[in-house]
C-alpha cells in the first residue's frame, strides 16, 4: 500500500540522516555519510518538482467542479444554502482553532537552525487595501505563469459560480471537461504518489543529517498539537450545536456515529465511511431520511473542517521550520487560501497537504514543506478523516432539528442529551 511505502522511505531517509549525524565530526565516516545524505538530494527536488506541476490544476480543477456542480443558488432551496452556510462557517474556527493549538505547542518544539527560506524571497506583504485588490487578476492567465496563486484560485471560484447559473446543457458541458481533466491529473498525481519513498528519502535524509533528532521532535509535536486541535475543535464547535440545537450529548453521538467514524479512521476517507454514516443517521439518530441523504453525501464531497484545521496547523509549523515570518495581512491571505481550497475535496491520498500549496505560496513558506508533511501525513489524516465525517453527520443532526422546528418532515432526534 501507498502510505506503507512511503512510511518505508521516511524510515530509510531518516535513517541515514540520522547515522550521518550520529557520527563524531572526527570519525572517517563523517564526510562520506554526509556526503550520501545530501547525495539524495535530487531525488526529492525531482519529487517535488512533479508536485508543484500538478498541484495548481488539481486545485483549479476540483474547485471548479465543486462549485459548478451545486448550480445556481438560487434553486439550492433554504435547506441547501443552510447547509452550505454551516460547512463555511465552521471552516474559519477550525484554520483558527489549528492555527493557535500550532502556535502554542511551538513553544514545546526545539529551535531548528533551519536556513530562513533559502533560495526563496518571502514576498513583500502588501497592506488590506492592496491585498484584496490584488485577489482580482488583471489577466488569470499571467498570474498563473507568474505564480500568484490565490488570485487564480480566486478567479476559478468565480468562474464556477457563474458556470452554475447557466442553462443546464451548458453547465453540464463545463462541468463534464472539468472532471475529465480533475480524473486525469488525478491518475497523474497517483503515478507520482509512487515515486514517493524515493523522494521522502531524497527530503528526509538531508535535512535530518543536518538537524538530527531535533526534526523528529518537531514532527512529533506537530502530530500532537493537530490531534489536540481536532479534539478542541469538536469540543468548542460540535458540542455546542449538537446540545443547543440538535438536542444530544457529545456520549450518546459518538456512541451512535462510532461506525462511520471508525471506517473514516481506518480508511482515511469520509467517501468510504458514507454508506455507514447514511445507516446510523436513520437507525441510530432517526433523523429524515430527505435531510440526511442530502447533507451527508453533499458533506463528503466538500466539507473537510478537520483537514482546515490541519491545513492551519500546517503553515504555522512550516513558518516557524523555514524561519518565515507571518505578519497579520499574510495571516488573513493564508486564511483566504485555505478556506478557497477547503470548499472541495480532492479524491486522492492526502489532499489536505496536496492542496496546501496556495496557502504557503502566500506567505511564502517553501514548497518544500509539503513533503515533509506528506511523510509524516497518515496518522493526523486518520484524525482529521474522523472529524471531517463527525462534522457531516453533525450537521445532518443541526439541519434535521431545525427543519423539524420549521414543521419540515422528520422525527429528528429523539434520543435526550448525556
């Protein structure tokens, strides 16, 4: 298996970084294991190289197709938009949430003497006026040539929302093209995926001959803070709109999602968790049927709260490793990004790191970090899946509860809060 595979790269490239580093400066080993570790070095800007290739399509791709695909919405109905507007709402909170857990375990995490963003300039953060005047490319086209990402992302949101206004045959068209061109860069970033033990070595080995155990800490400490992240964010987002609104305990939901959580767990999809998911809403929840089989499924395909979360996490650990600074304005362009990033998801392993790059390409963090997250990735995808698939069934439980209030069919949840 994939992960399998490139868990065996992580192993080797830290393997040798950490023997290259282990060894006595006197020792006659020193400089050729050295020498190795850097040796490797271009298997992983190969690697990287192939990412970034493929990394700003998928994004523009499945973005695209996302927001075409729901039309215009107008005709969502009041249930479709309220669903909609609480996969949006909670997006913010979870960047935020990711972000400060990040921040703080920072302080528990060594003091890397990374070089500050080699080979890189960190651009010139421009004041609010400028920036939002900045999301609005003069030509798309040039600012994709030219790298600035977020405009073009930009122009592809809107370009998919005025897409979904139109008559249906001609939506379909566009939305058919998408697609097929979303499926192939999909098979291509496979291909690539399996290169990645090759490449992992190639980022992992210098890096750790140069640091030593001071990565493994700081990787260490970024699987922790994004796993408390997660469990803060449930606790502060979730809980409070299951009690208040939905009408149950954070015990008895948990208790009655359990499966759907543990396939989105073990799997690290929500994808797979649905049909689960879909069968605990009605037997479990009793919720409508109508309100569920809509929710639900429109969650798995484009609200990912916990990968948000992750996402945020991600920049503040990467800033800190390269030594990049983030004022406030490049705070709010990394916000923009992920949360335009987060409206899809892309059908391939690990796309929360896969499509993070517009976000770091904001403030200017190196493209290579995404690599070293991409290493590192299965055990917080784990968590991050579980969450994503919590937050879809809590907001078929909201939705249920207040459809039933408005006198809409559905029993809503019967079951009293523990």
């Amino acid at each position: 298996m994939l992960h399998v595979s490139i868990l065996i790269g992580l192993i080797l490239g830290l393997g040798l970084g950490l023997t290259a580093a282990a060894v006595p400066e006197a020792h006659a080993m020193k400089d050729p294991l050295m020498a190795l570790a850097n040796g490797v070095a271009p298997l992983g800007v190969a690697f990287m190289n192939a990412i970034n290739m493929v990394v700003v399509p998928l994004v523009m791709a499945v973005i695209f197709t996302g927001i075409a695909k729901l039309g215009d919405p107008r005709k969502l109905g009041r249930l479709g938009v309220m669903t909609l507007a609480f996969f949006w709402g909670t997006i913010l909170p979870a960047i935020l949430i990711g972000m400060g857990v990040m921040w703080i375990g920072l302080s528990f995490a060594p003091d890397m003497p990374v070089p500050p963003v080699e080979a890189r300039e960190v651009p010139e953060i421009p004041g609010v006026v400028d920036f939002l005047v900045s999301l609005i490319p003069r030509n798309p086209f040039a600012a994709a040539s030219s790298g600035a990402l977020l405009p073009v992302i930009v122009f592809t949101a809107l370009f998919a929302a005025a897409a979904g206004t139109l008559e249906e045959a001609a939506r379909s068209r566009l939305v058919g093209f998408a697609e097929a061109v979303s499926d192939a860069l999909i098979r291509l970033v496979y291909w690539i995926l399996w290169t990645a033990p090759l490449g992992i070595i190639g980022l992992a080995a210098p890096a750790t001959a140069r640091l030593g155990w001071d990565f493994l800490v700081a990787l260490a400490v970024l699987i922790v803070c994004v796993i408390v992240g997660l469990a803060v964010f449930f606790t502060v987002v979730y809980v409070p709109f299951l009690r208040i609104v939905g009408g149950i305990g954070p015990v008895h939901f948990l208790k009655s999602t359990f499966g759907g959580f543990a396939i989105a767990f073990s799997t690290t999809s929500t994808a797979a968790a649905l049909p689960v998911m879909l069968e605990e809403a009605d037997e479990n929840l009793h919720l409508s049927p109508e309100i569920a089989d809509l929710v639900i499924p429109l969650g798995a395909s484009m609200y990912r709260a916990g990968s948000a979360l992750f996402q945020g996490a991600a920049i503040i650990f990467l800033a800190d490793l390269y030594h990049v600074p983030i004022p406030a304005a490049a705070v709010g362009g990394a916000l923009l990004a992920t949360f335009l990033v987060s409206l899809t998801v892309a059908p391939v392993p690990s796309s929360g790191v896969m499509t993070l790059a517009p976000a770091l390409q904001t403030v200017g963090i190196p493209l290579e970090g995404l690599a070293i997250l991409l290493s590192v990735d299965r055990i917080p995808d784990m968590f991050r899946s579980a969450t994503n698939a919590l937050g879809q069934v809590t907001t078929a439980v909201v939705m249920d509860r207040l459809a039933t209030k408005d006198g809409a069919t559905g029993d809503g949840p019967s079951t009293p809060p523990t």
